[in-house]
C-alpha cells in the first residue's frame, strides 16, 4: 500500500481511543480513508444496491479493506490506498442475484479475514450512519466485539488537510471558479429565466470537469435576494436587479463553495446595492485576514461583523466554516466556537448581509481560503460582481 496519510491520521486518533479496528461507513469518512470518491447515490443505483461503500482498517497495524459495489470497482482510482478491495454484485443481466446476500458474503469475508470472529477487539463505528443489517451482524456473529463510536476522532482527523487534500480541494475551486465565471457572464444580459442561467452554469462546470458533479446550486434572482428565497426558481432577471449564485461542486471527493453577487445588466447599482455588495465584500476580506493560525475562529466572526457594522449592517448567519470530503465541516465562523485556527485548514468564508422581508436587496461574497503561516491562500479567484 503506497502512503495514505489521512488513513494514518484517522489511526492516530482512533488510538487515543484504544481502538483496535474501525468500520467507517459515511460517504465523507470512506473517501477519507479510502481515497475512493464514494459516489451519491440516486434513482436505480440507490434502489438496485444494498448498501453504500463501507471501509473496514486496523488501527495499530497496516491492514484496511474497501467493500465495495461491483460496478464500482472500475471507477477506484488509487488502488494502492488500501489493501484489499471487496466487491459484491448487485445486478447482473441473465443471473438472478440477492444484493442482500452478496453484500453480506463480502462483509462477513472482510471481518473474518480481520480474525474479528475470534478475538475480543474494540471496533469503532459510526453510529449515525452503519446500516442496520451491518450492525445486526456484528452483534448476533461477532460477540466478543466491543463496539465504540467512532465520529469525533474521525471529524479531529479531518480537522487539518493533508498536502494531498489541498491539491484535490485546489482543483475542485478551479471547476467551481468556471461556474462562478459563467455566472457573472449570464447575468450582464437581462431578461434570462433563472433556470437558464442555472443551467448554463452547471454545463461549464461540469465541461470544466469533464465529468458529472455532485452538485448543490442555489441561484437567486430579484427581491428573493433579501429575504433567502433560495432557486433555482421560474423566475426572470430583470435590468437591475440583484442576481446570486451559492455553487457547491464535488470533484474527486473533495468540495468547493462559493458565492458570488451581481447586478442584472449593464446598468449601475444604486447607492444602496452597492452599499450591500461592496459590505459584504469587504467583511470577506477581514475575515480572509484574520485566519491567521492561534487565533480562535470566533475572532474571525467578530473581523467580519465589526467590518459590516461600520456600514450598519450585519450578518444573520455564520461567516464561514470549513471544507473538505463534506462541503460543511467543522469548525464554523461562528461567536461561540472558539477553535484555534491551524495551518492546513481550509475555510469557506462567507458573510453575507439582506434586507429582509418586504426588502428587495442582499449580498453575499464566499471564496476559500487555505490557511498558512504566511498569511491566507483564496481559493477560487474569479471576479466579484461588486
């Protein structure tokens, strides 16, 4: 197995627990550990297979197994991240098949090859997401197991980015960066139907990519701006309205988040618009400079929000959080969290200010920053629409 130097970061913490085995079993935590991008599932995959991708590894020595759907197999690119790759059918033109029972064969197969059938060891799972079936094999076929949870190491590994994760987060900007790009093009001509412009935006990123995303898109255009009235809606920009887009894109595993706020057309914003754009903005700026490591994320929250008051705004709604396998991970810009910012963190920050009901005009500015000694890393750079 080459280095997988997050699969040793979750060992590490997992130690601390005196775990001897883990079985993770999240999207977030299998690509994590695997390097496999677990894909979402939907429609026939979601109801022909049986459960999603779990990944079973020793803590204090070097084995890990990936149990794996068969047609997924073709679509793992690291190879040499993990061990042993498992598979169970699920479908097969001409053969009738039980993906019940196929999965079941490959599970029982990776905990028995584990020795886990006749030791006592301390397995660490994760309760919020371990399939039932899984959890009644465990307890009626390995009762020596002691089983523990497993999240809160598993979210502290996460918790700084390896080199490798910053390249893939990286990359994953520069997709989300061509549909911030498409946007802010879409919108400099009037009287578009926001589906459209939704459409045209996720067509160049997934161009950008070459591949289809996970995606999570919200494009809001006119007086929905003030009050989160979220899209994409049948809804048309009009000259002079405000037009937002809040793009999430996963690539390789790894999620990117930004927003953007423009104005509809070729016109000027009005003072107050402009008031809006130009707050926000800048309230990203102060927050980007103050992810600096040793400080508390919520001083951060405070740069942002003492920069917004002295336009007399504020913002109803965090300032950030951070990025990775999930598009929301902890710790997030918020007055009660008090995480020390480090190194290698990687923050979507993103104040935001709105008028609220009956209001007409909001703005929010969201790019991310990868911390450094040295002073923050934005990542995506596109043009701000104020």
């Amino acid at each position: 197995m080459s280095n997988n130097e997050e699969l040793e970061r979750a060992r590490d913490k997992l130690k601390k627990l005196g775990v001897d085995w883990a079985l993770v079993s999240s999207r977030e935590n299998v690509t994590y550990v695997s390097h496999f991008e677990t894909p979402t599932e939907f429609g026939f995959y979601e109801d022909a297979g049986y459960v999603h991708p779990l990944c079973l590894f020793a803590v204090n020595q070097s084995a890990s197994c990936l149990v794996v759907q068969s047609w997924y197999e073709p679509l793992i690119r690291d190879r040499d991240a993990v061990d042993q790759v498992l598979t169970h059918s699920v479908y097969d033109f001409g053969k009738l098949i039980s993906p019940r029972d196929s999965f079941l064969t490959s599970l029982r197969q990776a905990l028995r090859s584990a020795g886990l059938d006749h030791i006592k060891a301390r397995l660490a799972i994760e309760e919020k997401t371990l399939p039932t079936v899984v959890l009644r094999v465990l307890l009626e076929e390995f009762p020596h197991l002691e089983l523990l949870e497993a999240e809160p190491a598993l979210m502290a590994a996460r918790l700084v980015k390896t080199p490798r994760e910053l390249g893939l987060l990286r990359a994953a900007a520069e997709v989300n960066r061509a549909g911030q790009q498409e946007f802010l093009c879409q919108w400099k001509t009037a009287d578009q139907h926001e589906l459209a412009v939704w459409g045209a935006c996720m067509r160049a990123m997934q161009m950008a990519a070459m591949r289809p995303l996970d995606f999570f898109v919200e494009t809001i255009v006119g007086s929905g701006i003030a009050s989160f009235d979220g899209g994409p809606k049948d809804r048309i920009g009009r000259a002079g309205d405000m037009a937002l887009a809040d793009i999430s894109i996963r690539v390789n595993g790894y999620w990117s988040d930004t927003t953007n706020t423009v104005l509809v057309g070729s016109g000027e914003p009005t003072t107050r618009q402009r008031l809006y754009g130009v707050a926000a903005r800048e309230a990203f700026y102060a927050a980007a400079e103050a992810l600096r490591p040793g400080r508390p994320v919520s001083q951060v929250f405070e740069a942002a929000q003492l920069v917004l008051g002295k336009h007399g705004l504020s913002c109803p709604h965090h300032v950030g959080h951070q990025t990775g396998t999930m598009v929301i991970e902890s710790p997030k810009i918020v007055p009660y969290d008090h995480t020390i910012v480090q190194a290698g963190m990687v923050f979507a920050v993103e104040p935001g200010v709105y008028e609220g009901a009956g209001g007409t005009i909001g703005a929010r500015m969201e790019k991310q920053v990868i911390v450094h000694e040295t002073g923050p890393e934005i990542v995506p750079d596109f043009e701000w629409g104020f």
